[in-house]
C-alpha cells in the first residue's frame, strides 16, 4: 500500500455483494472506494480513501 492510500474505518451502507469481489466507488462519500474479497469463503470490505488530488 502506498503511502497515498490509507486503509480507513469510516463506517457506512456500502456493502459488498457476496458473489461480486473487486473494486468500487463509495455511493455516498465520493473520496473513497471499497475493495471486496474473498477471506475464509466471505467477500469482505476495506475500504480505502482515494490519494490526494483525486
């Protein structure tokens, strides 16, 4: 991970689909995007800020 991309813990509705892994733009917060992957048979979340200027 760069040091322009921090993993974040801001909390919100994005939810990531159980059978849809990959990357995407936050609905509601326009400077951060979701990597959902498979962990232990589960599509989990992080989520990241985007870098400085994006």
């Amino acid at each position: 991970v760069s040091d322009s991309l921090h993993p974040s813990t801001t909390s919100n509705d994005f939810e990531c689909d159980e059978d849809l892994p990959g990357k995407f733009s936050d609905p509601n917060i326009c400077n951060m995007f979701h990597v959902c992957i498979t962990r232990n048979d589960r599509v989990v979340d992080q989520p990241f800020m985007c870098p400085f200027p994006s």
